[in-house]
C-alpha cells in the first residue's frame, strides 16, 4: 500500500496540483493536500503517511498539507499524540526511518521528530457519528484500515458512502486486504497494484497503466 502511495498516488496527485495551480494562476503556498486516516489507533500509520508526504513532495514548505488522524479509543490516541515507540513497531521497517525520523529515547523508545508530528492533526471520532466532524470533506485520500470488519453490513454501506462523499473527484479509499469487495464498495472502482488493491472515486484504469 506505502509503495502504491509513494511510487504512484502522490507523484500523481502533486502533478494534477500543479497543473491545477497552472491553470489558475494561484500562488504556490496554496496548493493543498488533504488526507484522512480513519481509525489511526496508535498512530503508525498517519505518521507514516506524514512521512511519506515528507519523502516525496518536494519543497513541502510550499504545500497546505492536512493529515487527519481519528480514531474512537482516547487511549490510543494519547499514545499516538505522544508519538513515542517501541522496537515492536519498526519490527518490518527499514532502517532509514528509525535514523532519519525518530529521536531515540531511553528504554529502546524513539519518538517521531517533531517536523513529522506538527503534520498530524488528531481527533476523537467514531464513524458512526461522522457528521459531528466538519474536516472530513474535499479529501484526497482516505485510509480506513482494519476498521470497516468492526461494523455490520448496513453500517459499512453508509459509512463507505459517506467516505465516497467526502473525496475528491479521483480521490482514493484505501482499506486492508481483507476488507476487499466489489459488492460492499460497488460505488469505487478497483485498481490494482503490484501487491496491493486500491478504490478510487470516479476513474478507471488498467491494472496494466498502474504496474
């Protein structure tokens, strides 16, 4: 999934940008990134995301980037705000982004350096309640991982729904592998790439374009 977004997703999106600031003449600090990770637990995956927008995009400075992290459990939350690991979440990681964007700590613990952590904005939320939120719309791509399984079948369609609302026009929803299904998200279109599937509102292309 990291790989589809780092060697596909932003390229492509900081290139549509750039041609819509183009177009429009507007000034470079206007151009604007915005992403939701739903159900960020801990906080592993919005701030890997946050680094990924930090390894690709360049002169970030110049960008409006919004990095939305909810999630329903305060606990997790804390922990995610503090920013603080063990060696368990780097178990699969390389060794460049413990050195590069982590503070090590005493105990074995390292923290995400705060240039990464001041991009991630995070709140209390359920997904059943999305309406009480007003920074979930105009969303260029939304990560809900391991989260959809929780809920009943009902629940799910007006939630991916409500996520289908919420992005952009070529905008991407990205879930877990087991959460894959044509019936359950027939509103996106599928896309494929090399180990990994991904949903996007409103394009369809080849598998073949995207390896």
């Amino acid at each position: 999934v990291f790989a589809a977004l780092t060697d596909f997703i932003l390229p492509e999106l900081i290139r549509s940008k750039d041609r819509a600031q183009s177009a429009k003449r507007k000034a470079q600090g206007e151009k604007s990134i915005r992403i939701w990770s739903a159900g960020c637990s801990t906080g592993e995956e919005p701030y890997s995301i946050a680094i990924a927008l930090h390894k690709t995009i360049p002169k970030i400075e110049d960008w409006n980037i919004t990095l939305l992290a909810t999630d329903l459990n305060p606990r997790a939350l804390r922990k995610a705000i503090n920013g603080t690991y063990g060696a368990w979440s780097f178990r699969n990681s390389p060794a460049w982004l413990k050195s590069n964007y982590f503070i090590h700590k005493e105990d074995r613990q390292y923290e995400i350096i705060p240039e990464i952590k001041k991009m991630v904005t995070f709140t209390c939320l359920s997904l059943a309640e999305m309406s009480a939120i007003s920074n979930t719309n105009t969303l260029d791509i939304i990560f809900c991982r391991n989260v959809l399984m929780y809920f009943t079948p009902g629940w799910i369609s007006k939630i991916s729904n409500s996520f289908y609302q919420d992005l952009t026009e070529n905008g991407w929803f990205v879930v877990s592998s087991c959460e894959l299904s044509s019936q359950v998200f027939p509103q996106f279109t599928a896309v494929n790439f090399p180990g990994a599937v991904l949903y996007r509102k409103g394009k369809n292309e080849s598998a073949s374009s995207l390896s």
